[in-house]
C-alpha cells in the first residue's frame, strides 16, 4: 500500500481525534485488506491523545504573563528596589580604571626612581 494513503488516513483521524469525533473502525473499513497494518497505528494515536492534556489558548497564557510580571514589578517597588542606573555604573567603572591607572603609574615610577639611585 501507498505510504501516502497511510499518511493522509493517519492525518484525517489526527483531525477527528482532536474535534472528539474519531472512531477507528471507520478507517479501517476503508481499505479492509490492510487493517493489521492500519489498527496498530490507530490504536496507538487513540492512546497518544488520550494522555495529553488540552493546552489553554494563547490569550489566557499572555493574560498569565502579564499578571505575573505585574505582580512582579510591584514586589520589586514594595521592596524598594532601584533599577541599575547605567550611568553610575560607567562612572563607577571610569573611577576603578584610574585608580588602577594612578596606582600603575606610581608603581613604575617608583622602580624607576630605585634603579636611579
């Protein structure tokens, strides 16, 4: 038998599984001579579906999104919590750099002067 017909009558029961409306011995009365092959398939699709559980549409998920960062961010200024301030940090970051600078300088400046001497 054609591969294809397997695919296009495992899809069709796909779709009758999915809309609660799937009965399997409706596909296997469409081609008689291969139902040893076709059942095993059925049955394990019927399976499949049976331990899945229905996912919650898209908008309830965003809608739980939202709620969640909402309530998030209102902990976050309950808390007190301040965002990071990018312009402090470069202004700390500068400060750190030129003291490593200062501190190198002086350091080279002192082996110098003791190998003068």
């Amino acid at each position: 038998m054609d591969p294809k017909i397997f695919k296009e009558i495992l899809a069709v029961h796909a779709d009758q599984l999915v809309k609660g409306q799937a009965r399997s011995e409706d596909y296997l009365q469409l081609i008689p001579e291969e139902e040893a092959a076709l059942a095993p398939l059925l049955s394990v699709a019927e399976r499949i579906k049976s331990t899945l559980k229905p996912i919650t549409p898209q908008s309830d998920f965003e809608e739980q999104l939202k709620r969640d960062l909402m309530a998030a961010a209102y902990l976050h200024r309950a808390e007190g919590y301040t965002p990071p301030d990018p312009s402090r940090d470069l202004l700390i970051l500068a400060g750190i750099i030129a003291f490593i600078i200062s501190l190198a300088s002086l350091l080279v400046a002192l082996r110098l002067r003791s190998q003068g001497k």
